[in-house]
C-alpha cells in the first residue's frame, strides 16, 4: 500500500511518527536572520516517507521519496565533527537523528549521526517543508532532476 502524504510541514510535535535513517544530506547552511538574533541550521535531504516491501517477483525494496526543508530553529552550542577521509564523492548519508529535552526550559538537544560523523547542537524544535510531491524510486535518494537540484526553499507542497 503506497503512502499518502499526511501533511507538508512537519514540526518537532511530529517526531515520534518520523526517522531520517538513509535520508541524504544535499547540503547545509546556518542563517542569522537580519533583525533577529536567531541562528537556524537548514538541511536540503531526501525523506524516506516509505520503504516498500519487495512483492513476489521482486528483489528488492522501493521507496517514497520526497525532497525536503529541514529547519533546526534557535540553534546554538553547535558542534560539526565529521570526516570524509579521502572520499572523492562526499556524500552525507543520516543514520539516525536523535531528540532529547534540554535542562533549559523549552529547549531540545539534538544530534545528527551520519554514516560519516556526528551534528549536535540544542535548539528551539524543527520544522520540515516538503517541497514536491512524493515520488516511487527504486532508490533511497532521488536524482538531481527528480529533486530540481540543492534548495534550502521553506516552501511546501
């Protein structure tokens, strides 16, 4: 059974529903807002919406993709600690993202564990845009053409 996109914007309320495992990092960007004093990290991945179970001629499974927006609000003790080696291709895979409440009020600790290394950092809570419908792959990431290249767009479907 395929999956229908529940909603388009997503928000920290959501994260027991969610998991980024496989999901693929394009790219990332910290913002300071002009007028505001706040930092946000910004991610343009792939989401893995749905892994489908192979069928009886199949061998392997197929997945729901949608490129995404995700927006760490409020970002600050920032830590990046990721090693590439002497990889010719950087890719930034996420295996697991993980989310536990902050000693300070209405604050999250976050930490980003890629295949490569980790992200942690404490935030104010996320909010992730889906930025185009879902797509039917036979891969965990989309193509260039598929996603329409990097984007840090808050824009939603």
């Amino acid at each position: 059974m395929k999956y229908v996109l529940e909603k388009s914007i997503w928000t920290e309320k959501d994260f027991k529903k969610m998991g980024w495992h496989d999901s693929n990092i394009y790219g990332f960007v910290i913002s300071k807002f002009e007028n505001n004093e706040q930092n946000d990290l910004t991610l343009d991945i792939d989401y893995i919406f749905q892994w489908i179970h192979p069928v009886e001629i199949e061998k392997y499974f197929t997945f729901q993709v949608a490129p995404c927006t995700l927006v760490f609000h409020n970002v600050f003790n920032l830590t990046i600690d990721i090693s590439t080696g002497l990889a010719l291709v950087i890719e930034l895979e996420i295996d697991d993202l993980e989310m536990s409440n902050s000693k300070l009020e209405n604050l999250y600790n976050f930490k980003i564990v890629t295949q490569q290394g980790e992200i942690k950092f404490e935030s104010t809570g996320f909010t992730q845009y889906v930025r185009k419908n879902l797509q039917h792959i036979d891969s965990q990431k989309l193509s260039w053409e598929q996603r329409g290249g990097i984007s840090f767009e808050r824009t939603n479907v």
